[in-house]
C-alpha cells in the first residue's frame, strides 16, 4: 500500500471527502421523498399508493445497480460509473421537475435511483482500495455521508419545494451534476501492482489475502452468514424506523415522545456509522459487528419492555442504542468484504451482499406488517429482537476466508 500511496499527489483523505460529498448527494434522492411526494403526487395526479411504489422503486434500482456499477469500478476505474451516476442523478432530478403522469416519474426514479447507486457503491469501497489503516474509520465518514448532507439541504429548501417544486428539483439537479464531477475528478483508485513479469499478483500485496471475484465469493461460507446477517440489520432496523411512530402509539406514548424517538433514532443511526466503525480499527471488525448487533437486539427489546410500561425516557434511550449499534454495520461490512476477499474486487462483492437489502426491504414492508396484523405489536418487535441478537452470534462464527481453498 505504501507503493501505491506514492501514485498519489495529495493526501488519502482528499478521496474520503471527495467520496462523502457525492455519497451525500446521493442520499438527498432517497431523503428527499418525504419532502416532494405531496407536490409530485399534485404535479402527475396520482394515489399515495402509486407514490409509494415509486419509492420503493428507487430502492430496488439503487440496489440493483450498484453490482454492474460496482464490475466496472473494478476494473476501469471510478470516473466512469461516477460520471454515469452524475449524468443518471441530475436526469432523474430534471425528470421529477417535468413529470407530467406516473409513467413519466417512474422513468425518472429509475434513472435517479440507478444515479444514486453507482454513487454509492464507488463511494462506499473507496476507502477499502487505499486503506489498510482507518479503514472502518474513512468507510464511517463516508457512510454518514449518506444522510448528514441531506439533514442540512432538505430543511432549507423545504419552503421552496412547497412554493417552487420544479425549481427546487432543478437545483438539485445542478447540485448532483456539479459534486458528482468534482468526486469523479478526485476518485481514483491505486495504480495495480505487477510482477517482475508484467502480470497482475492474484493476492493482495499487503495482507497476502487471495483476490476473490464474486462467482468465488458465493462459494464460501463465510458470505451466507454476512448476508444472512445484512437482511436481518436491514429487515429489523427498517421495519423499527420506518413504524417507529406507529408503533410509539400501539404502546399509548405520546405524540411528543414519538416524534422525540423518530428525531434521535436517525441522530443515532448517523453517529453510530461513524463512532463504532472507527472504533474497529482498533477493536476489530469481527468482535465490534458481533458486539454492535446484540446491543442493538438488547435496545429494541429494551423499547418493547418501556413502552409497554409506558416508561417514555427509557424507551427513547433504548430507541437511541439499537439505531447506534445497528448502523455500524454499514462501515465494517464493506471493510470486511474488502479483508477477506482482496481489494481487487471489493464493490462487485460487496454489491452482492448488498443485494441482502431487497430481502430486507421485504421484510420490514408486507412481511412486519403481516407479522403485527396477526400477534400485535410487541411481540412483532420482540421477533426483531431476537432476529438482530441471532444475526450479531452468527458474525461471532465467522473464520478468515484466506484460510480456505479457493473453490
């Protein structure tokens, strides 16, 4: 890695801030939506259910596209699938802005929602490509990213979506075109190492770990119980964010202390990325991702506990611990692909566990809402619990993959 450094002009760290900046424009499309479906739904004349299916829409394509994203990062860079998400983001910004009929603003969100992703997968494994050291700390930075811009751009321009929207998503669009140009001018990965004869090494140069493609990487264990693992974070901690407020009225709280709950959740979720995921590098990624997920599984059965009892302080603090320890997942994760796996295919392979998040998806939609439908709300919570408490022992299982034949 030191050889590599060299290829560098400028500080590593310039490429973690290049990467935050367009990581958090990319968020703004997904934490944008709860600010512009009222005047989008006006603007084309559709149902709250039409508009909810289009967000769900922008989930699955950000996800799906970020293993073709991330194939070509891999191999030819991060210019050419950050210029592509550019291009993609500020289209679908431009398309909202001019959506006349539900067809149209689909067209949109799958260009936006594929923009979005391509961002996010060549942010997100960038620091796995130059560091071996902070590693857990940059991929924090980077991941907060995701949703600190948007917390700072959606409130001052919330009063001009309202009175301008189609302005408003034009300036969004200008502000995605120009941040993603200027990571796209910074990004770059380190220069491929060869051998005496010219040929790339198989193994990474530095932790002598073989270079796993992903048609590998399925092959090993070791990625069934990581993906088992990231539907599970996915699955339970959608499903406690995105029915936090519902459930807060199930347990009779009020208004004040669900909307105090809904608040520190996401303040946690953001601090807890950064704070356990630099915390790794020193404690290590196995033990700390172990560790984070059984707190978050003791915080949500904490929350079930105190609301029931109607303990409104306490089910805020147990609120507060299971987002912070959950998040962190989505620093060490990547980190971990990229230790076990080499660097040289790290975004393909982390794309393919990323795709845990449409099974996750899933589950905290139609399958939680079954699951409250038919034994209420506090057991259904209580199930999320020890779901989070099994996926943080299965991490605990897991053994380095360089120890392993390849298949």
């Amino acid at each position: 890695m030191a050889e590599q450094r060299r290829s560098l002009s400028f500080s590593r760290w310039w490429l973690i801030a290049g990467g935050a900046l367009a990581m958090g424009m990319a968020g703004t499309f997904q934490f944008v939506w709860s600010s512009i479906r009222g005047p989008l739904g006006t603007q084309i004349g559709t149902t709250e259910a039409t508009l909810g299916t289009l967000f769900t829409l922008v989930i699955a394509v950000q996800t799906v596209v970020q293993f073709p994203a991330g194939w070509v990062r891999d191999r030819y860079g991060p210019r050419i699938p950050t210029l592509a998400g550019a291009l993609l983001m500020t289209g679908g910004y431009v398309g909202l802005s001019i959506a006349s009929s539900p067809v149209t603003a689909g067209l949109a969100v799958v260009a936006g929602g594929g923009g979005a992703g391509a961002i996010y997968t060549v942010a997100v494994n960038t620091p796995v490509k130059w560091f071996d050291e902070y590693r857990g700390l940059a991929t924090g930075i980077i991941t907060m990213s995701y949703a600190v811009l948007s917390f700072g751009l959606i409130p001052l321009t919330r009063g001009s979506i309202l009175g301008t929207f189609q302005r408003t998503l034009l300036f969004f669009a200008v502000l995605a075109a120009l941040t993603c140009l200027l990571a796209a001018i910074i990004l770059r990965d380190p220069q491929i190492d060869t051998t005496p004869g010219g040929t790339a090494e198989k193994t990474d140069p530095v932790t002598e770990t073989k270079e796993y493609a992903w048609t590998d990487v399925i092959q090993t264990w070791q990625f069934w119980i990581l993906y088992g693992a990231f539907v599970i974070v996915n699955g339970v901690g959608l499903m406690l964010i995105g029915k936090l407020i519902a459930f807060s009225d199930a347990m009779e709280l009020s208004a004040g202390v669900a909307t105090a709950a809904a608040s520190i959740i996401a303040i946690a979720d953001g601090s807890g990325v950064l704070i356990v995921g630099g915390l790794s590098d020193r404690l290590g990624s196995i033990r700390t991702v172990g560790s984070s997920l059984l707190l978050s599984a003791i915080g949500i059965a904490g929350a079930v506990v105190s609301g029931s009892s109607g303990i409104a302080p306490v089910f805020i603090i147990c609120v507060a611990v299971a987002g912070f320890f959950r998040s962190p997942v989505f620093a060490i994760f990547p980190t971990l692909i990229g230790e076990y796996y080499g660097r040289k295919y790290s975004s393909e392979n982390y794309a393919t566990l990323y795709t845990a998040k449409l099974w996750g998806s899933l589950f905290a939609g139609s399958v939680a809402s079954i699951l409250i439908t038919r034994v209420g709300w506090s057991i259904s919570f209580l199930i999320g619990a020890i779901l989070m408490g099994l996926a943080g022992l299965s991490v605990f299982t897991i053994r380095p993959v360089s120890n392993l034949k390849r298949s």
